[in-house]
C-alpha cells in the first residue's frame, strides 16, 4: 500500500510540474502577443483578442 501511495504522489508531482511549465509558457505567448499589440505588429481583430 505504501509504495502504490508514493507511486501517486510521485506521478502527480509529475503532473503538477508539467502544467505548470505549460502555465507559464501561456503567459509568455500572452505577454509576447501584449507587446506586439501595443508596437502595431498585430492586425487590429488579434490585437482586441490579445489584451
């Protein structure tokens, strides 16, 4: 019983590091898509979707 325990909290530690990369690999397109908006890169349909 105790190794199947540690067998869970170790794949959800597993879990839990991969989304939060995922996480922060949004927020960095997020931000990026921000900072092109607010240059003029971005047609103005993204631009109102993105910010």
């Amino acid at each position: 019983m105790l190794s199947r325990t540690a067998d869970h909290l170790f794949w959800m530690s597993r879990y839990t590091e991969r989304a939060e990369k995922v996480h922060a690999m949004g927020l960095s397109i997020q931000h990026r898509g921000c900072a092109q908006h607010a240059r003029g890169f971005l047609p103005c349909s993204i631009k109102e979707a993105a910010c």
